[in-house]
C-alpha cells in the first residue's frame, strides 16, 4: 500500500513538471496593445499638463494653442482605455477589475490606475468646459474654478504617468524594465511625444480646418519644448543603461547579450534619431523653419512610441524558463483593434472640432 502512494505521489509530481513545461510559452502576457495604452496616455498627460501652462501658469507664448492641447488631452484619453479592454479579449473580464483585488489596493499599480482614469478623465472633462466657458462664452466667474480643476488636474495627470511606469518597473524578474528611474522615464518621454503630437495637429488643424495663420515663434517655442524634455530623456537613459551594464553586478551579462541584439535599435534609431536630432533642430536656428519643427515633432512621436514598445515587447524578452531570449509576433487581430483605435481618434477630434464649430485658436486677451 505505501509503494502505491508513493508512485502515485510521484506520478503527480511528473504531471505537474508536464504541465509546466507545457505553460511555457513564446507570447508574453502584454503586447501591442499596452504599449499603444502607454503611448497615448503619455500624450494625454502631457497635453494635459502643457495645456495648464498657460490656465494656471500664464505662459502667454502657448495662449493661442492651450485650449486645442486640452482638447487632445480629452480625447486620446478616452481612445486609450480601449487597448485595455482589446487586450482582455473578453470585455465582460473588465468588471472584475472593479470588483475584486481592492485588498490588495496599496501594492497594486492596476488599482491605483483604475481610480486615477476615472478621476482624471472627469476633470478633463470639467476643465475642458470651463475653460470654454471662460474663453468663448466670456464668462469670466469661472475662472477661480478653472484654476482649481487645473491643479487637480496635474496631480492626477503627474499620476498617470507614475502609475503608468510603475507598472513595467516594479516587473522585478525582467532585469532591462525593473529600474527606480522609470516614473522619470515615462515622464521625460510622454512631454517628448505630447508636444511632437501638439505640433503635428496643430499643423494639420491649420491646414485642413482654418484659415487662421500662427506665428512662427509659437512652433519654435514648441521646438524648444521638445529639445528640452528630448535631453533630458538622453541623460535619464544614460544613467540607466550606465547602472544596468556596467555597475549590475548580478544580471549585466544578460543585459549586454540583449543590447547586442537590440543596441542599434535602442541607441542608434531610439537615442540618436528620435531624440538627438529634434534636440540639435530645437536649440539650433532650425527650430525658426516649421518643416524643421514638424520633423521634430514627428520624430519624437515616432521615438516615445518606440520607447514604448521596447519596454512592453523587448523588455518581456528576458528568458527565465527558457533558454534563449523570446520572440513576439504581433496578432493580426490586435493590429486591426490598433489601427480601429486610431480611427476613433481620428473621428472624436473631428466630432470636436465640428461641436466647437472649428473655433479653438485663444485670440485676444
């Protein structure tokens, strides 16, 4: 009897070496979707915040463009929840997020997300009326409560971002994503695509939808805006390849045989063409042509949104069960949910512009 027990005893141990074994798989719990949520709520945030510049901080250079920046930060902040929900697959799972794992509230990056979308999208969209209110309809009595929303409003836009990066830094077993700069990281980079995807409509608005002419020391001022947050990202990322190849004592060997497969992407076309060049564009005289500006600014959408998926898609790549780094393959599905993503954006800004009646420049005092 005790030598059944103890081959059954070992059979279940062999099942359960099977089955991990079996688990192992080549696709990652998080794909283009995430990334796409991570790039758009960094434009969000960061319109957001550019927007209060001038409703909170009086920066009259950004006066014409303040309420257009607050329109982009509502609107990409209502299209990027939906890669949460693509990525479920199931749509009904989104309700357990309400419902369970509250306990847990305090060491759970995904929790304190939930409560700050919700809060930050209802005080976009406050700040968004009031601040139409007070600059269209003239009504100057809601000027104290437009600065109050404002402030709010950049606490949980600052939050956004931080909730965000905690999210990828506190992934411990994955050496490249698990570093303390990463809430500066994502910061440093959602300004960089936030003002490159503020110069690109801009441009676009004033071409397609008005007459209304700009002058030229605004999108050099935008320029400069980006070169600014574009270096600070370089020396943020040099800090943190710095500390993870050469002072890591523990994992730099598998960090250095991924930077040999990745480092011409990462520092080469992420570092050198994304960030260098609208740096060198935005503090030269360059940033006085608007091609250069709009350069700029495509590259540094361009450059955060890789950013973005070299945290969720390479950065997943470390091998912990398996002996070699892992390969991804973007889902046809998921790339058809993005490009859908990207249409809703498209519609709910012209829906905007049409409910605005195209009037969104802030002309006069």
């Amino acid at each position: 009897m005790k030598n059944y027990y103890g081959k059954a005893k070992e059979f279940d141990m062999d099942l359960s070496v099977i089955h991990s074994l079996v688990s192992i798989t080549p696709e990652r719990p998080w794909g283009l979707n995430i990334a796409n949520y991570l790039f758009l709520t960094g434009i969000s945030a960061a319109n957001f915040i550019f927007a209060n510049f001038y409703f909170i901080f009086k920066q009259e250079k950004l006066k014409n463009i303040a309420f257009l920046a607050l329109i982009i930060s509502f609107i990409f902040l209502m299209v990027a929840p939906l890669n949460l929900i693509d990525d479920l697959s199931q749509p009904g799972r989104m309700i357990n997020v309400f419902l369970y794992g509250w306990e847990n509230f305090f060491t759970s990056p995904m929790k304190w997300g939930v409560l700050l979308l919700i809060s930050f999208f209802i005080v976009t969209f406050f700040e968004l009326y009031l601040a139409y209110q007070v600059l269209f309809k003239n009504q100057s009595k809601k000027q104290k409560m437009l600065f109050y929303f404002g402030i709010l409003g950049l606490i949980l836009a600052f939050g956004i971002e931080f909730y965000t990066a905690y999210l990828i830094a506190i992934l411990s077993s994955f050496v490249f994503l698990h570093t303390p700069l990463m809430p500066l990281l994502f910061l440093a980079s959602a300004f960089v695509s936030g003002i490159g995807m503020l110069i690109l409509i801009t441009q676009l608005y004033l071409k397609f939808f008005t007459d209304e002419k700009l002058n030229i020391s605004l999108f050099s001022t935008l320029a400069k805006f980006l070169a600014f947050f574009a270096m600070l990202d370089i020396i943020l990322r040099i800090f943190w390849f710095s500390f993870l190849l050469v002072f890591n004592t523990d994992d730099k060997f598998v960090a250095q045989i991924f930077f040999q497969k990745e480092g011409f992407f990462i520092v080469f076309i992420d570092m050198g063409l994304c960030l260098l060049l609208p740096l060198i564009i935005g503090f030269s005289k360059l940033n006085q042509k608007l091609p250069f500006v709009i350069l700029a600014g495509c590259l540094g959408v361009l450059g955060s949104l890789m950013f973005r998926y070299t945290l969720v898609i390479k950065g997943q790549s470390f091998p912990k069960t398996t002996p070699s780094f892992l390969e991804y393959h973007i889902d046809f599905s998921n790339l058809i949910g993005i490009i859908c993503n990207y249409g809703l954006l498209i519609a709910l800004f012209c829906l905007a512009l049409a409910f605005f009646n195209k009037n969104i420049l802030i002309k006069g005092k």
